[in-house]
C-alpha cells in the first residue's frame, strides 16, 4: 500500500523569486536565476555537471557520461518542472530543481565542488523555493541519504521537517503555500 507523504501543516517562508544577486563568502559575485531554455545556458549546465566530482553524487545523480548528462537534463529542464542557475559571470556555479509528480514536486539542488560552502547553496534553494512559491507549488519533498550532512543541514535550515526516516535515505517535506 502507498504511504501518504506527510506535510508540515504550516508554510515555510516566505522566499524571495529570482533574480536574486549576491556576494559568496569567497566574495565571488553570483547571480540565481531562473533558467532560460533559448540560448548558451543548457550548455553550460551540461559543462558544470561534466566537471562535478562523482564523490559527490547524490543516489546515482548527476550521471557520470555526458551523453547521459544530456537526457537527464532533457528530463529535469522540461517545461513542467522548475529551474534555477546560480551563475558566476558565465559559468554555472549551481542548478537547483523541482520536478512535479502527483500532487507535489520533488527538489533536487547540485552546487559544483569549487563553490560549496560558500552560501550559494542556501541562497540556490531560497531561489527555487520563492520560484515554486511564486508559481503556486503547494507542496515540496525530497529524499535525501542520512550521512550526506550537507545536504540534511541545508534542508533543516530551510525549513524541511523529515517525514519518513524508516530507511538509509531519510524522505523530508515542505509545505509552501
Ligand atoms: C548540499 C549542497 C547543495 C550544499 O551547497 P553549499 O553551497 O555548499 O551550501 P552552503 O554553503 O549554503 O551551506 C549550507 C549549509 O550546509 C551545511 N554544510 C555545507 N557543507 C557542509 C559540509 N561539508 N559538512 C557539514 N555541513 C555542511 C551547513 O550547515 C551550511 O549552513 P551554514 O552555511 O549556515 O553553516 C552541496 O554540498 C552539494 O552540491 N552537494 C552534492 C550534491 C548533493 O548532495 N545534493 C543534495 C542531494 S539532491
């Protein structure tokens, strides 16, 4: 039998909607924003995850060969699904997703190995959140592997609460609106 996610009853932030710009603890200047199919940007999403250490890959993303590089983001980047880049001048420093699929949509969020633990990635799901709260997502959730400290820091900063924590991935959830 299916189990039913299980929501905070209140919503988290509010979060501001890109364009969102910053200076990075490395006083690099980074600006989020929601990304652009037409133009240069896939290409330099697909040459941001060609580098992206596979140490650091969450449950088997992103894919280590360019060719499947490419149809992952083909999936991710469709129309459906929502899209924020943390960029530095023109090199993508971080991509952040939120993917529909019954009633709710599920976020994943890379920053590549050189800017981590810079703060982009706390502004990078700030963005994304203000995009999904801009765009009526009612309700978000992830999972997420209990050693990855990181990542389950970042969400419970956020605001995510953990929802199911019966496996070695613990499932965490957001309500936005
Ligand atoms: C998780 C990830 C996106 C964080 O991005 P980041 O830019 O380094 O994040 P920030 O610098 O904003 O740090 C956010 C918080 O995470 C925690 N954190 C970051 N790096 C950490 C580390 N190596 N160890 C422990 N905690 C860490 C801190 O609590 C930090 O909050 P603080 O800055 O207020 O102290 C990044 O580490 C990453 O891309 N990891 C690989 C991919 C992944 O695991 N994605 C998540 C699963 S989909």
């Amino acid at each position: 039998m299916k189990r039913e996610r299980l929501y905070p009853d209140d919503p988290a932030g509010p979060f501001d909607a890109p364009t969102v710009e910053f200076e990075d603890r490395e006083e690099r200047t980074i600006e989020i924003r929601v990304y652009d199919p037409d133009g240069d940007e896939y290409e330099r999403l697909v040459e941001m995850y060609t580098e992206f250490d596979p140490a650091d890959r969450a449950q088997g993303i992103p894919p280590g060969r360019e060719e499947r590089i490419r149809s992952w983001l083909d999936t991710i980047l469709d129309s459906e699904c929502l899209n924020v880049v943390a960029w530095h001048g023109d090199e993508a420093a971080g991509h952040a997703t939120l993917v529909p699929d019954e009633d709710a949509y599920e976020l994943a969020i890379f920053v590549l190995q050189k800017y981590q633990r810079a703060g982009i990635g706390t502004h990078l799901i700030e963005a994304l959140l203000g995009h999904g709260q801009a765009s009526d997502v009612e309700k978000v959730w992830l999972t997420v592997e209990r050693w990855n400290r990181a990542a389950v820091a970042l969400y419970k900063k956020i605001g995510f609460e953990t929802s199911n924590a019966e496996s070695f991935e613990l499932e965490m959830a957001l309500r936005l609106n």
